[in-house]
C-alpha cells in the first residue's frame, strides 16, 4: 500500500481513527470516557493553590486546573478550554486562551490579527487567503490564522469555514454567565481527522483496521521493544512518574555503535510515542557515546520532534547522562484505551 491512507473505524464500540503512511501505521486516536482536549467549559472558580499560582475550578466533568489566575476570585464563572487528559486522580488541565479550530481556520478571541500559516511561502496564494480573510472578518475584533491546508483548498470551502468558526466563537464567548456547564465537546477522532490529517484516501468500511493491519500493528505497540536499524533496540516503558526508555546496540561492537543507535532512537521516538499515547516526563537511557557526540543527537532529536503536532520540551542533559523531555499529555495512554 502506497501513499497515505486514513482508516475511520471502531474498536468494539470505542470510535477510532488512523494514518497510514505506505502501509505503516503513523499516527492513532481511540476514543475515550474523559474530557476531550478541545472542549470548552463555563466554570466556576472554586478555591485556590497557594504556592503554586493556580486555581481549582468546579466543571460538569469534575475538577480543572488553571493556571495564571490574576484577578480570579472564588465563585466568579470563567471560559476555559480543556488542554490535555489529565494524570490519574488529577484535575483536568485547562487554559483561558480559547481557540476555535477547523481545517482550514483558528479562530483566537483575545488575539487580534489576520495571519497565514508560515509554510505557505507562495505570496500570490498568501495574498488571496488574506483577502478571504479580510473579506469574511471585516469589522471582527477575534484573531484568525488560515492553516496550512488551505493551500489547495477552494475560496468558498474556507470562506464558509471562517464564518462557522467565527459564529461558534460568538455564540460561546457570549455565555459567559450561569453555573458550570460544557459548551462545546473536543473533536472524537474522526472529526479530528478530517481536521488534522491529509491523506489521498480515506477508508471508511467496516472492519477496516482488520482488513489493513492496523489491529495487528496495535497488538505490536502493546509491547516494550521497539526494532531499530542495525540490530539496535529502544525499550518503552511507562511508569507513575515518568516514561522511561533504553537504548541498546544489540551486536553491533563497532566504535560508531552508540551513536547510529542513538540517532535510530531520535528518528523513531516521536512516531512510538504518539502512538502509545505517552506524554509527561520522559527520560532517555541512551546508548553510552562520547560527550562530542552529543550534539549531532540533539540536532537529530530536535529535526524529529518538528514534525511531531504534539509539544515536545527538549529537556536536556541530566548529571548521569540521561536526555530529559517534557511532553504534553494530548492523548490517552494506548494501553489505557485497549483495557
């Protein structure tokens, strides 16, 4: 199978969705019970952290917890937007940067603007999508940044998709008063597909995971051991605190062992987490090299993460030469979703 391939289907009655990259499976969402990143509340203050500069808020789905609290005070009801999946027995993450996103537009009350996504570099195009823009948010004080995908799309397809985005944000920036209460739900992941992903195809027949392998490679990322180029190995393996992972050589004793094993690591890791659905603390056992090298692996390390949509913080070297990231929890852990 070549070219990218998107498969919409269910896992017993859990809705997922997968890309497909030549046959190889590249990114993975399974629906779950908690709150979807995405979705927007109207809650109520609660009480707050002292010492940490945030504050417990009262919502439909249970506690949230929001940081950068200036001028908040108990009982006040707010806007707020669900960030991640929060940690077991933790408060949900949320923000009060909300953002309205579709597959061609953000909508961003509180930030004004009209912007065009940086890797559309054609300035005729640049030019047409910002008359779109101008045209269809004359006089609107929200922000408005045209994605990459609108690079091929039709004017009418993003004209349309500004004016929903930008009624939806109306009508729910607009409800700012009452008790706490769940305004819009964060996209299920077809929706999220259809949003985030470009594929030539998409597959949307029963059994498809089945019929194209996708089971078979899930069943694969139930295990620690992931195969590198050369006989090396990475280990994955999630524990409460954080998310660890070994490197290994296997045979190979040549001096540039460490290092080619090392930079299979850095080429694999972002794709194997985002299919497990890991995030958090995350720490790397690597394969022992000398200190000159480190730099080709953080650059290595670094080019991958780019193209990874999660967020990634590039930690750093710790005392005992472990490399630490920080990453952010947008998923459910994959062998939470396969219980």
């Amino acid at each position: 199978m070549k070219g990218r391939t998107i498969v919409l289907d269910h896992i017993g009655d859990t809705e997922a969705a997968a890309l497909l990259v030549d046959g190889v499976l590249d990114d993975l969402l399974v629906d779950s019970d908690a709150p979807r990143p995405g979705t927007i509340y109207r809650a109520i203050a609660d009480r707050p952290v002292k010492g940490q500069g945030g504050m417990f808020l009262r919502t439909p789905d249970g506690a949230a917890f929001l940081r950068q609290i200036k001028g908040l005070s108990p009982g006040q009801p707010l806007l707020v937007q669900v960030t991640g999946y929060a940690e077991p027995g933790k408060a949900i993450p949320v923000t009060q940067k909300l953002l309205f996103k579709s597959r061609y537009v953000i909508v961003t009350p509180g930030a004004p603007g009209l912007n065009v996504s940086r890797s559309i570099r054609d300035e005729d195009r640049r030019d047409s999508l910002l008359e779109i823009a101008h045209a269809e948010m004359d006089a609107n004080s929200m922000g408005l940044i045209l994605r990459s995908s609108c690079v091929d799309a039709y004017a009418d397809e993003i004209a349309e998709d500004i004016r929903g985005m930008a009624d939806l944000a109306h009508s729910v920036m607009g409800d700012v008063s009452g008790d706490a209460e769940t305004l819009t739900e964060g996209d299920a992941p077809h929706l999220y597909a259809w949003r985030e992903w470009q594929a030539e195809d998409v597959h949307r027949a029963p059994d498809g995971f089945a019929d194209l392998g996708v089971l078979d490679q899930m069943e694969a990322l139930r295990e620690p051991l992931v195969p590198l180029s050369g006989g090396a190995a990475l280990y994955i393996e999630p524990t409460r605190a954080l998310v660890a992972v070994d490197v290994n050589t296997g045979g190979d004793t040549s001096p540039a062992a460490a290092l080619k094993a090392n930079l299979a690591c850095a080429s694999a890791l972002p794709r194997q987490l985002r299919l497990r659905g890991l995030g958090g603390q995350i720490t790397l056992d690597l394969a022992p090299m000398a200190k000159k090298d480190r730099r080709a692996f953080e650059s290595a390390l670094r080019a991958a993460f780019r193209a990874d949509p999660t967020e990634t913080a590039l930690v750093g070297w710790t005392p005992l030469g472990h490399f630490e990231l920080q990453r952010k929890r947008d998923r459910i852990p994959l062998e939470a979703c396969l219980r």
